[in-house]
C-alpha cells in the first residue's frame, strides 16, 4: 500500500520526520500542495480528511469534494474526520462539549461544525452515491464514509 501525504508546504518538516521515524519512506510520500487551489493526484482508491471541512464554508466543502471525486478510482472512498454536529452524546457533558467545540471553531478558525446531512449535501452534489456515519469515543467526533 502506497500513500501520499498532500498538505501545505511547511507541514512538509513534520511529515518528513515521523515518515523517517517510523521507515516509511518506501510506502508514504509528501507532496507540498494547497489542496483547494492545487490538482489532487489522480487514481487513488481513498483520500482522508482529518480536521478539514470544519475550516471551509458549504461551497468550499462542495469543490473539495468534487476534486475528490475526481481523483478517486471507481468504488474509491472519501472518509471525512471532523466534528460532526448532532452526534455527540446526550449527557450533558457531552453536549456542552460539543457545543464549545463548535464556539471554538467559529471564533478561532472561522470554521462550523456540519449535521451528518449537511454532508451528505455536499458530497451527493459532488457524485458521491453513499456516505455513512461512524460515530467516535471522543465527543462530537465522528467518521463520514463517502463512496464513489
């Protein structure tokens, strides 16, 4: 298995070292890129997306996902990490979590947190035919599985 590491320039440092720490060099590249205004590279079977679409507003997230789209293989995966809103618990601990990391993201990144259909929004637009919601231990976080 093969992966490529696609992140702005300056995260290049860090990556290099942990794919050196860990001999990984033969299976995991690093391309500098920017990936909203850059080409992905093409014919990938799976792009993940940690922490990502919470900085990007709804037509943002919408050609993210199109590009996507695009670079995948047929039956390729677009699996989304992010707070997702709705999905945290129902204690209140649990909600009050939830709810400050959603303040935190609008007041320091600009960023929201998006319903599991606001999603689904836009990656059907995107071509995307499937997604499904793995909820996460940690509050509010939770995996969206997207199928090509």
């Amino acid at each position: 298995m093969k992966a490529i590491i696609v992140d702005l320039p300056p995260v290049k440092k860090y990556a290099e070292e942990c794919i050196s720490k860990y001999n990984a060099s033969k299976n995991v590249t690093f391309l500098p890129s920017d990936f909203m205004k850059d080409e992905l590279p093409k014919g990938v079977d799976i792009i993940l997306a940690f922490n990502i679409i919470h900085g990007l507003n709804p037509a943002e997230n919408e050609t993210l996902a199109q590009k996507i789209f695009k670079s995948l293989n047929p039956g390729g995966m677009y699996i989304i990490l992010d707070q997702i809103k709705g999905i945290g618990g129902s204690s209140q601990m649990s909600k009050a979590t939830t709810s400050f990391m959603a303040l935190n993201l609008l007041h320091q990144a600009g960023g929201k947190t998006y319903s599991k259909s606001e999603i689904d929004t836009f990656t059907n637009k995107a071509g995307f035919n499937k997604t499904e919601l793995k909820k996460l231990n940690a509050p509010g976080f939770g995996i969206v599985i997207c199928h090509k």
